[in-house]
C-alpha cells in the first residue's frame, strides 16, 4: 500500500469517527449529585419543555458539572442536560455564554460557547437538550 493511500484511509478513519456521536452521559460524582439534589430540593419535576424564559442573570445558572446545568427562575427550577454534555465546564475555569438573537426565552437547540474565564477565549460549544422543570409541591 502506498502513502496516498495510507492518507485516504486515515482521513476516512478520522471522518467516520467524527460522523458517531454519544447520547450517553457520564454518571455524575457524588458531589455534583448532593449539589443537584439541593437545588431541586422540595420540587417536583414536569414533564420535559423545549423552551424556558430568558435567565437575567449569571447567578441563576448553576453549574453542577459537565453534563448538568440548573437555572433558577422564581419558585422554578430548570435542569439542563446538554447533549454530550459540555466538557470542561465544571472544571470551573469557564462560563457558558448562550447565543440569543433577541428572543424571550432559551430553547432546545440553543448553541452555547465555553469561554475561558481567565483570557476569553472559546473553549468549546455545546447544544441544549430539553428542560426539565422541577416546581414546588402542592
């Protein structure tokens, strides 16, 4: 076999990993399951929406870790389950900056870029999934 076509199927072999995608999430820590469990304490969960009014501010996003995301919005909590998750996020070193284009509300779909909190730089992206609403009993 010849170095060309070495090349063709390693860049077949690369292209056909990148097409694969994972809909599975990593189990959280025991940590971020006590921190998730606080935050929707006292609340029950609804049924999944695609959409949840806009946050107004970046104290009422919580970060749990990679793969969990909690927004506060009155006696309504919303937990977000992005996608394959949005890896480096719960290190701590980044915020999640979301994509609004004057709307009301952030929404399944919604492409949200990490940012290095320390020079600004994007670190990533990740998708929002559906929300899930966690509302207060009785």
């Amino acid at each position: 076999m010849n170095l060309r076509n070495l090349i063709i199927l390693a860049g077949a072999g690369l292209l056909a990993g990148s097409c694969t995608s994972t809909t599975a999430q990593e189990a959280r820590t025991p940590k971020a399951e006590g921190r998730l469990a606080e935050a929707i304490e006292g609340r029950v969960a609804s049924a999944p929406v695609d959409c949840m009014p806009n946050y107004r501010s970046a104290t009422q996003m919580e970060i749990i870790d990679d793969n969990t995301l909690v927004f506060h919005d009155g006696t309504t909590v919303y937990v977000q389950n992005p996608p394959g998750g949005c890896r480096g996020l719960g290190l701590g070193g980044y915020t999640l900056v979301t994509r609004q284009f004057g709307a009301s509300q952030i929404c399944r779909g919604d492409i949200n870029n990490l940012v290095d909190i320390r020079n600004g730089q994007i670190g990533g992206s990740c998708v929002f999934g559906p929300f899930i609403p966690y509302r207060r009993a009785g």
